[in-house]
C-alpha cells in the first residue's frame, strides 16, 4: 500500500499523481457531501472519513496501480451484487483506471455507510 506522510488530505491532494488528482478531488467531494457527521483526516497515510459515536469509516488512497476505495465489510456485502463485475475484495474497490469510477455507486456506499450504525 502506498502511504503518503502528509498530514492533511488538502496536502495529500497536492502531492498525488496529477492524473489522478481531478479524480480524487471529486472522491473527496463525494465523500464530504454523503458523510455527515463524519471527521476528514489522513489515516495509514490515506484521505479518511470517521464518525466517532459508532467507528463507521471510510477511506480512498492513489495507489501504484489503481485507485482504491475502502468500505466496511457489511457495506460491501449490502452492494455485493452491483459490486461484483468490479475489481474488489472484502472492503475494498480497485479501478486501474480512475475514470471508469461510477460515482452514483459511489454516492450510495457513502450514504449506506452513513446511514447505518456499526454493529459491532
């Protein structure tokens, strides 16, 4: 996993590939929109998104290869059948390239992770 040092996502933007950035700005812009309630902050290096009363999360990084996306499982799981053509495992979601990124899908994980409290 590539890991930046920066300590704010603004920073974090600043230093990405600039190919990627209009992408990951508009991730980020997403996620500020569908996350009420939810703090900004770097993590492992990577923009994310927390809610401190129940730990729901959500995070996106620019990797080498692919941008990724990071859902709870249980979100995942939820979205499973419109998530399976993707490149994806158990919490995350891979696109090679980041203009294939289906920001509609996108905006419903956000919303489903705010919506839902984490069980446990």
């Amino acid at each position: 996993m590539v890991q930046s040092k920066a300590a704010t996502v603004d920073a974090y933007l600043e230093t990405v590939e600039p190919g990627r950035a209009p992408w990951l700005r508009k991730i980020r812009a997403c996620a500020l929109e569908n996350l009420p309630g939810f703090v900004e902050d770097m993590c492992y290096g990577m923009p994310h998104y927390s809610r401190a009363a129940d730990g729901r999360s959500f995070a996106f990084n620019s990797q080498k290869q692919y941008v990724s996306l990071y859902v709870a499982p249980e979100i995942h799981a939820m979205n499973a059948q419109t998530l399976s053509g993707l490149d994806a495992g158990k919490a995350c979601i891979r696109f090679r390239k980041p203009e294939t990124i289906d920001f509609d899908l996108l905006a419903k994980l956000l919303r489903d992770t705010a919506a839902i409290p984490k069980t446990s």
